[in-house]
C-alpha cells in the first residue's frame, strides 16, 4: 500500500470512529467502485431517491448506475415550469434517501457546508428518511474553522465558475464576502451531530473527488 493510500485508511479510521460518536455511520471504500457496490448494498429495490448538487456523485460514477436501476429517481432538474419544480421538491423532501456530498468534513465528524438556495442543506437537516454522503479524501480538514477556509477560498470559486456565476471568486480565487445577486454561500451549516441515530451515512473514499 502506498504511503498515501495508508494515509488515507488511517484517517478514515480517525473520522469514522468520531462519526460514530455523533450518530452517524460511516465506512470507508478505497476507491469509487468500492463505494458504489457499498451504496447499492445499503439501497433496496424500489427505493425513492434525490441528490443536492455534487460532483462527487457524477465523477465516481454512481448516478449512471443508478439510473440504470430499479429506483424511483426524483430529480429536481428535469422540472419544466415552477409548479413541476415545486412538486419535485415535495417529493424529494419525502424521499427515501437523499444524496450529497459535503464541502468539508473534520477529523472530529462534523460536516461542513455552505450552499446557495439551501435545498441541500435543507434535505441534509430534516426530511428524507437517509441522507447518504460521498467525500473524497481531498474534503478532510482538521477543523470547522479550516473547513469555513477551504469552501470559501477553494470550493466556491471552482462551484461558481462551473456554475457559470458572476462572483468576486469566480474572477480572483479568493472570497470576498460578497453580496452579490450570484452569490452562492448564502446558507452555512455545520452538522455536529444526527438527531436521528443513524439517519446519516457518510462513505468516505479514497481518492480525490469533487471540490
């Protein structure tokens, strides 16, 4: 195993444990195809399932394969008018399970996120029955403080450039603190704990994946 792959395991390790102890689960998978097989052990046939926007979800291949399966897949974005996209967000604050990745996660188990219009969070924080999350090693940081950095500075300039966003970011690299009608870290939220035991489910995976 390589020096960074040990890495990679031994910190795993750390968060999982520290997971556990906010009532959360979690397992680690070396690489994207160890993930997707982890996921489609966890899902049953049938199950409804959403996703917030993530990277994550698209690069270690997992939305294709789903898809493809037997799953009653809600998905936001096909919404044609606002009454459609109104109706899927009903449906898919009552799904089964709703799928993210996190912008940050701390070798203490708290997850880290800034958002937009805040559906994401909104689903991470109440409504679907299991919320199951997909982080790179790349998003591990050593605190909430260091997690606020990263989104700020890194994340949100890539997200705002791929979203094609008008930001102080998206032109200098670096936040602004800005108000801007584009700005897409209006909602912050750091998850300390799940109220419910188990309603969350973190798979972190051994590579480097998303922002």
């Amino acid at each position: 195993m390589s020096p960074k792959k040990q890495y990679y395991e031994n910190t795993a390790k750390t968060i999982l444990t520290n997971l556990e102890k906010r009532q959360m689960k979690g397992w680690y998978c070396e690489d994207s195809a160890a993930a997707v097989k982890k996921v489609l052990e966890l899902l049953p046939e049938g199950s409804s399932i959403t996703w917030g926007g993530t990277m994550t979800m698209e690069e270690c291949g997992l939305m294709d394969v789903l898809k493809q399966g037997n799953y009653a897949l809600i998905d936001r974005l096909s919404a044609k008018t606002p009454e459609e996209k109104k109706e899927l967000y009903a449906r898919a604050v009552c799904a089964d399970y709703f799928f993210m990745s996190t912008n940050a996660i701390t070798l203490d188990g708290q997850l880290v996120n800034v958002d937009g219009a805040g559906n994401r969070v909104a689903c991470l924080c109440s409504g679907p029955d299991n919320v199951i999350i997909l982080a790179g090693m790349n998003k591990v940081v050593a605190s909430v403080e260091a997690g606020h950095e990263q989104i700020r500075n890194r994340a949100a300039s890539i997200n705002a450039l791929r979203l094609n966003k008008k930001t102080p970011c998206a032109i200098t690299g670096k936040c602004a603190d800005c108000q801007s009608p584009d700005c897409i870290c209006s909602q912050i939220v750091v998850t300390r704990r799940s109220h419910v035991p188990g309603r969350i489910q973190v798979i972190l995976i051994g590579e480097e994946l998303g922002y």
